[in-house]
C-alpha cells in the first residue's frame, strides 16, 4: 500500500510533466507558424512576380547588347525542382522558354527536354541554335519536322565546310517551302573555324550551299520576312548581297568576313549608277571588318538615314611613311551622312586619336551612349581628353552624352596620367567648365550619368586617394559600375560601392 507522501510525488511529478508537456506544444506550435510562413511566403507572390524573379535569376546576360540575354535551361530546370507551385509557375510561362534553345557554350540538348521547351513555349517564337557540326538527330526532327513554324529566331553555326555540307544536305529537306517557317524573322550564320567560302546566296530566298561533285543544296528561308540578320565570318561580298536582298532588316551585323568569295565585286554588286542605296528600314549596324575596300563600299554605297545605334570596328593598315594623323578615313567619312539621328555609338577603331575622326565642332549632337574600345595608353588618354569639356578643345563633341562605356581590357586605371584623365573627364562632365554658369551650360548639355569601365585587372589598382575621388562622383549621383571576368571566361556587369 503507497503512503500519502509517494502519491503526492507521483502526482506532483505528473502535474510537472504536463507542464513541460504544455511549453513544448507552444514552442511546436511556434516553430510550427515559422515553418509555415517560410514555406508559404513564395506563394503568397503573385505568379507574374514569381516569373520575372525566375526570369532574372536564370538569365544570361550580354554585356554589349542588352536586348540579347538568353535563359539557361539548366537553371530553370533547377528552378523547377524546388517546389510543385515554383514548378507550375514556372512550366506555364512561356517567355522564361523562349530563348532556352540557344545555349551560351555549346551542349547537346536531348530531345525529351527540346520537347519540354516547345511545349511550355506555347507557340510563341523561339530562338534555336543548330550546331552543324553536332546535332542529335531526334533533336532534329522534334525542332525541325513538327516545329518550325514556332522558330522565330535561328542560329546556324557551321564549324568546317567539308563537314558541314553532309549536314545541310541532311537539314536542306525542312527548308523547301517558304510558308513553312512563318515566324522566322532573325537568321545568324556563323562559321566558327573556316569561311564557308562554298555557301552562296542567291536571290529571292534561297541560300545555297555548294559542295565539289556534289551540286547545289538550296534551303530556301524566307528572306523578305527578316528583320535581323547577322553574319560572322562570312565572305564579304556575300554578307552585302544578303543587305540588298532582305529589304525589312531592322538590324545588320557583318562581324569578321573572311576576305571575299570572288562571286560577286562592287561593282556588280551594286553599279556605281544606283549608288548610294538608301535603305530606310535600318536601326542597328554592326560593322567589324578589316577590309578597307569593302568598307569603303559599304559606307559610299549604302545610305541609313534612321539609324540609331552603330557599332564601327574597322581596322586600318598604314601605307609605308604614312601615320595615323595624315591617314584619311574614308570609310568613315562616307558614313557620317548616315549619322544624323544615331543615339548608340560603339567605336572600335585601331586608331589613337580622337581628332581624326571626331574634330571640334563635328556634328555628334544625338549620341547619348558612347562604347570606346582603347587598345593602348595613347588611345585611352586622347578619348578621354576628347570627351573632357573644356580641355584642349573649345567645343564639346558629344553634347547629348549621358554613359560612356570605357573598354581598357588589359591596362591598369590606376597611375597618375590615366587616372588623372578620368577625373578631369568625369569633372567637366558632372559640374561643367568652370568658366561657364552651370544654368548657362546645362540648358544645352547633358550631364553624365553613368561611367562604365571594362578591364581584365581585378582588383582595380587604385590607391586611397583615387578611391576617395570616385567615391566623390558616386557620392553626387554618378552610376559607376565594373565590367569584369567571371569565372565562366565571359564578362559579367557589376554595380559598385564604392
């Protein structure tokens, strides 16, 4: 039999245990809300938000052209596997899959996921890569057979002619019938590692690719519909007559012919009796070619009366005993009459000085962003004291300036005469000359609202005193931001905080 002292301990131990009992259920139930507000937080976004966070994070962006970011499909497949509702959003939104097909480094995309991205595209265009040089057959057949009329953009990479041509014979069949491929409206042909100097382009629509013994294998893509068009390492001659054949472009881009195929001369190409063409229709140029004679034509022989942005690449070799400064760029002159509207200048010219191409009082009045590429020390000083208000010269070249993208790849910022450069620069540019009132000058100039540096030198080699002076211009509302390595071998943009 208990005594009455062991049954109070016993009860007293139970009323102890329940009351343990009693905080461990709050304190469940507490972490229990926690968890529920942590798992349920995402959902409480709405889809469209939770899209463009995917979007985002997914994105691969391109330093030079901002329109052309691409989604990697592998981070929206991993995306897709964090939650069933990420999942739901993120299958059922078509603009994250547009763009999923055309991979930053070459990979070989198995036909159940190609599948996958058609499908959750919706029937909106989609941009395809198609390596020529390795393309899954069943790939083939999912994009090319049943889904070409939801191709809106295609990337042709060719890698070598001889085996290449085994492939566009094979790929020639789903190009017979123009009505077929509908929405296509952007067409890159790229060859990686040789001139497809055997790659012909006739007139309406057909490109034809010819092959020793083997005759001619047509696609007939429809030309007329194109509004981008972008060449790299295409003869010359071939990359202007697509020009003059494909009369909605809106975008051209001719980047690094190899010399010419020998089918066609300027003079053919077009007479000197329709020269100049204008041709209204064009917004973008991409021009990088180091053939001074097939600029020459270019910029002579063609008129872009509304063009917008221009990227001007081209390199010139010197005569013997001629320099730079007597050297008189005739490409470029021609150009200029087709310069009038242009807001986007990206400069790219082997060339040092400023003033050979850009002197005082030139009429630059509508540039507000300015990408300079300087390959040497010369070349950053004699920008930079160009663009400086109030410097050597007394008119400013670019009144309408608001970003400069400043490309110095392997240089160092740092060092008393660069940096010295680009204080004096971003001063005149920020406050104005000082021998002007600032509501006087401001009334007719744009102040600088965005520095861009692009190098290859991480960290930047910059002492205290040069930090704090940057620190100065951000610190007045100047956006000072980093193009720099990412660990991928590409470029990536980075805000600072200086």
């Amino acid at each position: 039999m208990a005594t009455a002292s062991e049954v109070n301990h016993i009860q007293a131990a139970v009323q102890k245990l329940d009351q343990e009992i009693e905080i461990l259920q709050k304190e469940r139930a507490l972490l229990l809300g926690k968890l529920n507000d942590m798992v349920s937080s995402p959902r409480k976004l709405p889809p469209e938000v939770l899209s463009e966070m995917f979007r985002l994070a997914a994105c691969v962006p391109n330093v030079r052209e901002s329109q052309l970011y691409v989604v990697d499909l592998r981070a929206l497949l991993k995306i897709g596997s964090i939650c069933a509702h990420w999942r739901r959003v993120a299958w059922s939104t078509p603009h994250l899959w547009t763009t999923s097909l055309i991979p930053e480094n070459p990979i070989i995309i198995p036909p159940h996921l190609a599948s996958l991205v058609v499908a959750n595209a919706q029937r909106n265009p989609i941009s395809l890569r198609v390596d020529l040089g390795n393309l899954p057959p069943e790939t083939v057949s999912i994009l090319f057979q049943h889904n070409r009329a939801e191709v809106g953009a295609l990337r042709i990479y060719m890698p070598i002619v001889d085996e290449t041509a085994n492939v566009w014979d094979e790929l020639s069949s789903y190009f017979m019938v123009h009505s077929d491929w509908s929405n296509l409206n952007e067409l890159w042909l790229s060859a990686e590692m040789q001139p497809p100097h055997g790659l012909l382009i006739h007139p309406p629509d057909s490109l034809d690719f010819t092959t020793s013994g083997r005759g001619i294998i047509p696609w007939h893509i429809p030309l007329h519909q194109l509004t981008i068009l972008r060449l790299f390492r295409i003869p010359a001659d071939q990359c202007l007559f697509l020009l003059l054949h494909c009369p909605n472009l809106e975008e051209y881009h001719c980047l690094f012919p190899e010399g010419s195929s020998g089918f066609h001369e300027p003079s053919t190409l077009l007479p000197p009796s329709q020269r100049p063409k204008s041709l209204l229709n064009i917004r973008t140029i991409r021009w990088k070619v180091h053939d001074h004679e097939w600029s020459e034509f270019f910029s002579s022989g063609f008129r872009f009366p509304n063009l917008k942005r221009l990227h001007w690449g081209v390199h010139h070799s010197f005569v013997a005993g001629q320099t730079p400064q007597k050297l008189v760029p005739a490409p470029w002159e021609g150009l200029k009459h087709s310069l009038s509207r242009l807001e986007v200048l990206d400069w790219e010219v082997s060339c040092t000085s400023i003033n050979l191409y850009f002197p005082p009082g030139a009429p630059f009045s509508s540039i507000r962003q300015l990408y300079v590429h300087a390959p040497t020390m010369a070349s950053i000083l004699s920008w930079l004291e160009g663009l400086t208000i109030g410097g050597n010269d007394s008119e400013d070249r670019f009144p309408a300036l608001s970003t400069l993208h400043l490309d110095i790849r392997h240089m160092d910022l740092g060092g008393s005469r660069v940096f010295n450069a680009v204080q004096k620069f971003l001063d005149s540019r920020r406050n104005g000359p000082r021998d002007l009132s600032p509501e006087v000058y401001w009334r007719n100039h744009t102040c600088l609202q965005r520095f861009i540096l692009e190098t290859t030198q991480t960290p930047l080699h910059v002492v205290q005193k040069e930090i704090d002076t940057l620190r100065s211009f951000v610190a007045g509302g100047l956006i000072f931001e980093l193009v720099i390595p990412n660990e991928e071998g590409g470029y990536e943009l980075r805000s600072t905080i200086l």
